[in-house]
C-alpha cells in the first residue's frame, strides 16, 4: 500500500478518487432497513465488526461521539427519533481539511471505532459521508504472533540524489516491502527502466544507510515516519554518485569523465601486492555470461541476504559494481579499493597488502558469489548415499539433483560439474562410489624423478680452493646418493665424505648417509676459511727480547702419532685440570722436520672448543669437553692482519658440471588431465573409513569426470609444498587455443550427435612470474564483444597476439564450451556460423611483447 499526500492539489484528487470507489462499492438501498436489522448487520453479522481480523483486508476508521449517537439511535426502537446521528463525520480525526492527515495518538475505543468493509459501506449507503471527506481506510497487517489495523502508516519523505530540496510524501504499511518503496521512488521521479537505482535511509545521527535487501519489510527495516529516503541512480560511467564522497573509490580525472573506449577493455590499479585480486578479476570479468548476467541486472532479483554461508549480499553487490564500471567503456583503469576492503572484511587471509595466491582469491569469490546469489533461501538437510552397486546414471543424478537442492544459483549454472569418485579397500576389495560436484580442476604437472642440488667440496689439501659442484640425484634418495655423484665428479671415495650444513657461519648439522635427501633444502650450503702459509721471512719478525724470552719456556710440540702434547697449565680451565684452549704456533707443529724447534714462534690462534652458540663455557667439565664437537678459532688480532685473507678465504672454484642445466621438455595439458585422473593411494595422514572393514585404510582412489560446466576452470598446480621443501614449477604446459577436447575424459555416455558438448575454447589465462617468494601476476584474456585478446597488468591493457598467451607462466585457464559460446554469439535464428572467442588479432605492429 503506497498512498501520496504531497500537496493539497494531489490530495484533494485522492478524496475524490476514493469517494469515486466508495459509490461503486456501496450497496443499493432506497430505503433504511429496520433498526434491529441494521444492528445485526454493523455489529453481529459475518460483516460485522465483532468478526475476526483477516491479513491484507480493509477496515475503516468511524469517529466515536458519531458511532456512539447511532447506537442510541437504532437501540431507542424509534426510527423518527431526535437522535437520528445524520451523515458520518469524522472531522475531529482529522489535524486540518488539506492534507487530511489523522490526529497523532488517537485511541481505538475512545477516539474511534474500526468497522470491516461491508460495515462501513453499508453505513455510508444509509447515512452518507460528510461532503468532501476521504474515508479512512486502513490495512490489516500481520505482525509476529499478532493481527492489528495498521492505523498510522508510516510515512516516507521520497527524494533524489541529485535534487534534495523536492520530496514526495508517501504513505507505506509496516508490511510493504522495500521493493515497492524503490518502485514507488522511480515512478514518482521518472526513471527509465534501463537505469539502476538503489536507496539510501538518513538515519536519527544524520548518516546514511544502504537499504540492500529489497525483499524485506518496512517494519523490518526500521523506518519511520518523516524519515528520509534518498534515491540514487547510477551513472553512466558505471559509478554511483555516492562513491565521489570517497576519492579512492573513484580515481577518476577529468579526461576520463569523457573517455569512451572498448567497454571490458579496463584496467585494474595495483593497490599493494594485489596483483593476485586483479589477475582473478579480469579472467572472471571475461566470462561472457557471467558478465552479461551482472550488466542486466538479473542479480538484483537473486540477491540473498540472509544466507548463513553468504556475505549478506555484498560481495555480489562490490563484484557488481565492478563489472558495470570496467564494461561501460568510460574508464581506461579503476580502483578496486572497495571491492579489496569488502575481500579482506570476509576473507580475513586477504587483509592487508601481502602477496597472495590468485586462484586462492578466484575460489573465495566464486563462493562467495554462489553463497550471495543462492536462489534456496532456506537449505534443507540432504543425506548423501553411495552407490551400493546402482547403476552410475541413476546415482549420478541423484547426486545433482541433491546438490541443486541446496545450491542453485549463477556460479552453479555456469562453473560446477560432476566428479565420480572411487575407493577401492586394499584388504576386503570394498568399492565406494560417489558423485560430487567440483567448481574447478586442480591437475599436477608431472614431475621429474631428478633433482639438482649445488654444493661446495672442500679438499682436505688446504692448498685448494673449495669446489662449487652441480649434482643430479635421485628426487626420493638418500645423503649416500648425493656423495656417489659428487665422488664421480672428485674421485674421492663416497665413504671419506662427510656432508653439513653451514647456517650463519656454524655447523648447523651434520647428515648421516641414510638420511633422505628431501630434508636438504635448496638453500642449504657447504662453506669453509681459507688460510696461507707464511714464508721464512715472516716467521722471524718479532721482538727480539720476546724471542729470547720464549726460548726460555718450554715449547709444546707435536706427538709421534701427531697429536699436540699437553699445554700450558695457565692455559687450563679454573675448574679442572684440562684445557680448552690449544696454540697454533708459526711452525708446522704437525710436522717433525723442524723438531725440536730453534726457537719459539708467535701464536697463529688458539683452538677452543665452545657451545653450539660459538661462545665459550668457563665451567666446562672434563666429561663435556670429551662430548662437545664444536670448536672455535681464536685468532690473534695482528696475526690476522697478516696471514688471514679475508677476500682468499671466501674464494671458490666452480667445476665444468656447474654449467649443467637439466632441461625439462614441455608437457601438454592432456597429460595433466590424465595425471588428475590417475589411480592414486591415500597417505596416511588422509586414511579412508571402510564400512566393511569397521577402520581406517589407506585406500586407493580415482576421479573421473562425469559432466563438465559450461565455463571449465583449470587450475595447473605449480606450487609444490613437502615437509621440508617449497618450489615453483616453470614447467611448460602447452594448452590449446581451441578445440580443447574433453570426450576422451568424460566416462558418462556421451551424445556423438553433439560433439560441441565436450570441446572447449579458451578466453581467459591467469599468469604468474618470478617465484614462490615473490611474483607477479597478470591475465590474458578475450573479449566477448569484440573476441579481440588483450593483456591485463594491473592498470595497463594491450592487445597481443595469440602466439604470445602460451607460456611458462600459465597458472589458471578459463575454457568456454562450444555449445556455449554458439548459444551466446549467435542471433536467435542465424544460420552463421559464429566467431570464436579466440578470433583474429590485430596487427602485430600494435602489440606489446609480454613473454
């Protein structure tokens, strides 16, 4: 119910109007009835005013002094008596004769009496209305638990963005919903049916809020009567005029304001690390029906804004606004500001400017918009069955049908098909099949059972430099098999090896030959400190008088078995009778050449055995010393200056096998595919329950596909993680264009007569550069209007040929089914073949080299 009281003129139209239907509705009497007859019928009768209250029916308004006269009236038995009540007045309801608005706080009983339709009619027909009075009609609204005349509606002041100062006053029930406020705003300001509009309430503080759901009641929300309601209507440009209030919602400068370009050909700005969101975006963006679905509004029906699973709408409203901009040709870039803080409000893995994953963000807002535009407004508990040996079609469709039941919307129609899923037990043979549905493939590239690791040798000769190595070894081997190659390389015995790991200039840990590979990083490395022998002249600078000192002392020297013999006693611990220091002299102490020794040497360094930190523990135990295996190198500050090459001792050598580069040959897409539906063992950290067995057993399983969607999704898995590794996979896959052909993989009985079903074209690439740490991405994508290809990254689009989408850096690829892309660019009728959504390019002088 929507009544308009803007000014004495329309007011006086609508007394009028509504007298009009009262005469039609008035039932033909010529002639009073009896009093007891006209009691029954006003106060007993089924039209009487004891009856119940009926949702949605009319009641009207009677002042009570003139009620209460008719009651005397036909209660005295006398039809001639003084106290005929005369034409119904109810001008004491009223606050003046203009607007005919109703007193505030009038009471039911005291300043009024509700009568039904019938009742009133009748009444009116015996004793007329008072001239120029509207009756007073009033609803019957259903509240929680409770019917009641809705005697005050609430009244709305309706006004336009653009045109504050002129308001409509509209009469609304409590139970009309938000929609017919909108409807009623764009009647009363003329908007044409292609224009968006969307309302704003101005609340008690002033501020404005978004009236989204346009399915919900007036009393749900909130509005009361004298408040404001503003209209606003989108521009052209594709932005709502409430965005200008916030500069990094519209970027826009002076030159785009008249810009008219390709509509879809828009660029995305980079706000920090977004290059993921703008990658995922431009591929979604050119889904031509995903697209058109936005652009014609058909979401506004669809929006669902009390999904427990959803983003109360918004995310499809943000995304909405997103398309409408970067496809009304009047923006060369936009500014996905809030389309990021809406992300980062649901999704708090995408708050902040850190990098992130682009098919990480395309499988949230595909969810997202699924869950917003879910047309089952209330899902129902659904129990999934196996197949318990039923035929794969009765079970397959079964599954879809349940699916539907609980999803169907959009995303649903346009990206999910249908996996079957078989486990196999090892021990009782049990066989599992089920049916799920998928919204995107996630298939492995195949990998190389080879690996190439970097490592130094370090000789024992300490006249030779450290060699850097490049060693190919087994993916799943052992430390063993790392030391059998690098020994084809040295010809050094596999067995004299040892290999460490040097972090931050320590020993960091020592492998054992059993040890697996994979607990080798690719990161990890092997160093070692250089030093050279002095020559005779240095061995005799020094002070004389220290020499002659020295030669006084007895001087430590070296064992028959090589060993140094005991040191100083100053040198020991406080605590024990052993040391942990050890003096490196000039002399060769090792050798026996120039034993005994003609005269005392300068110290090199001390040797001092030290905890794993390199710092020295003074309450060290004889056990201890026994037991620590680390040791330091003290040197003596001049010596260092002297003897120790700091440049030298950093130096290495690389041998001829560091130019080796493994070669890796390019896969094709088919071969990722048939990987994907490869038999594969669970691991044991995803055991399988068999209901035949009663427990938990690493199963074997399979997927197959059984029905495949109109836009296939294809997410190529470059990013491997283990427990002790991450890379990245620069493997090339080679994707077709067009004639993607899937009926190889589809199991389900096929329809030969209709081969477009399983062949596929290709309209958009996700890319991604550079490495696990850090990256880059950018899109290749078609647009639908023009099946022109263009390069998306971030605010820049170029065109580019087709001989340049195929790359090492293809991570997501979006395919069209061909049925599909028919059913869109063809005219209703048309016998023409239509043009591929991978077309023609043009020239290639205009292209800009992306690989």
């Amino acid at each position: 119910m929507a009544t308009v009281a803007a000014n004495p003129a329309a007011a006086a139209a609508a007394v009028a109007a509504a007298a009009a239907v009262t005469e039609d509705r008035e039932p033909q009497h010529e002639e009073l009835p009896g009093l007891d007859s006209q009691w029954r019928q006003i106060e007993n009768g089924e039209s009487g005013r004891e009856r119940p209250l009926r949702a949605g029916e009319s009641w009207f308004l009677v002042e009570k002094h003139w009620y209460k006269q008719w009651e005397a009236y036909v209660q005295g038995g006398d039809q001639d008596s003084s106290t005929f009540p005369g034409c119904i007045n109810n001008a004491t309801l009223f606050q003046d004769e203009i607007n005919w608005r109703l007193k505030e706080g009038l009471v039911e009983g005291e300043d009024y009496v509700l009568l039904p339709a019938a009742a009133w009619h009748y009444l009116v027909s015996w004793y007329g209305l008072e001239h120029g009075q509207p009756p007073i009609e009033r609803k019957v609204i259903e509240l929680p638990n409770i019917q009641k005349v809705e005697v005050y509606p609430v009244e709305l002041l309706l006004v336009r963005h653009n045109d504050l100062g002129k308001s409509h006053t509209v009469q609304f029930s409590h139970t009309d919903s938000i929609g017919l406020v909108l409807r009623t705003a764009r009647e009363r300001f003329l908007v044409e049916p292609q224009e968006d509009t969307r309302l704003w309430a101005k609340n008690s503080e002033g501020s404005l809020d978004r009236l989204y759901d346009t399915h919900i009641t007036v009393l749900d929300a909130a509005l009361e009567t004298g408040q404001l309601i503003i209209m606003e209507t989108r521009k052209k440009d594709g932005t709502w005029p409430s965005a200008q209030l916030h500069v990094m919602n519209n970027n826009m400068s002076e030159e785009d304001e008249d810009f008219k370009g390709q509509p879809g050909i828009c660029g995305l700005t980079n706000l920090g690390n977004t290059c993921f969101m703008n990658s995922a975006l431009q591929c979604l963006s050119n889904v031509p029906q995903l697209t058109e679905y936005f652009l014609n509004n058909c979401y506004l029906e669809e929006l669902n804004f009390r999904n427990p699973l959803g983003m109360k709408g918004e995310i499809a409203e943000a995304y909405a606004d997103l398309v409408k901009q970067a496809w009304s040709g009047h923006h060369r870039s936009i500014v996905p500001h809030v389309f990021k803080n809406k992300v980062g409000h649901f999704a708090s893995q995408f708050l902040g400017y850190q990098q992130h994953d682009s098919q990480e963000l395309l499988s949230f807002l595909l969810d997202g918009l699924h869950e917003d535009l879910n047309r089952v407004k209330k899902k129902e508990y659904v129990e999934l069955c196996d197949a318990a040996g039923r035929p794969d079609q009765e079970v397959a469709q079964e599954a879809w049908q349940n699916h539907k039941r609980r999803n169907d919307s959009v995303i649903v129609d346009t990206f999910h098909g249908l996996f079957k899923s078989t486990l196999v037990c090892p021990d009782c043979g049990n066989v599992s099949v089920t049916f799920d549905p998928f919204c995107y493939l996630s298939v492995p590239l195949p990998i190389s059972h080879k690996r190439v690791l970097e490592v130094f040798f370090i000789p024992m000769d300490p006249r030779r430099k450290p060699e850097q190595h490049r060693l190919v070894v087994p993916k799943k081997g052992k430390i063993s098999d790392l030391c059998v190659a690098l020994s084809k390389h040295t010809g050094i015995s596999p067995e004299r090896m040892m290999v460490a790991d040097v972090f931050s200039h320590r020993f960091y840990k020592l492998y054992q030959l059993e040890e697996p590979l994979s607990s080798i990083l690719d990161r990890d490395d092997i160093f070692v400190r250089y030093v050279t022998k002095p020559n005779s002249d240095d061995e005799d600078d020094g002070d004389e008088k220290e020499d002659d000192e020295e030669d006084k002392d007895d001087v430590p020297g070296p064992s028959t078995g090589g060993s140094l013999r005991d040191p100083e006693p100053e040198q020991a611990g406080p605590s024990s009778g052993v040391t942990n220091r050890c003096p490196f002299l000039l002399d060769n102490c090792l050798g026996t050449s120039q034993w005994p020794p003609r005269r005392r040497r300068k110290q090199l360094f001390t040797l001092q055995t030290v905890n794993s930190n390199g710092t020295s523990d003074r309450t060290t135990s004889p056990e201890e010393v026994h037991a620590q295996p680390y040791i330091a190198i003290d040197w003596e500050p001049e010596m260092k200056k002297r003897y120790y090459d700091e440049v030298e001792a950093e130096g290495y050598v690389k041998h001829d096998c560091v130019g080796y580069v493994m070669k890796k040959a390019p896969v094709r897409l088919q071969e990722c595919i048939e990987l994907f539906t490869t038999v594969e063992t669970l691991e044991k950290e995803n055991p399988w329950y068999c209901p035949s067995c009663k427990q938990h057993q690493l199963a074997t399983k399979k997927l197959d596909l059984w029905m495949l969607p109109e836009i296939l999704i294809i997410h190529l898995k470059r990013f491997s993680y283990t427990k002790f590794s991450r890379e990245k996979l620069d493997t090339l896959v080679e994707f077709p264009i067009r004639d993607l052909d899937f009926s190889e993989f589809v199991i389900q009985p096929q329809n030969e007569s209709n081969p477009e079903l399983y062949k596929y074209d290709l309209i958009a690439v996700s890319n991604h550069y550079g490495g696990m740490r850090d990256g880059h991405y950018t899109t290749f994508a078609c647009n639908k209007d023009s099946g022109q290809w263009h390069y998306f990254d971030d605010n820049s689009v170029s065109p580019v040929n087709e001989n340049q989408i195929e790359s090492k850096a293809a991570y997501v690829l979006f395919y069209q089914r061909q049925d599909v892309a028919r059913r869109l660019l063809s005219p209703a009728g048309s016998s023409g073949a239509p043009a591929s959504p991978a077309c023609s390019s043009p020239p290639s002088s205009e292209f800009m080299d992306v690989n």
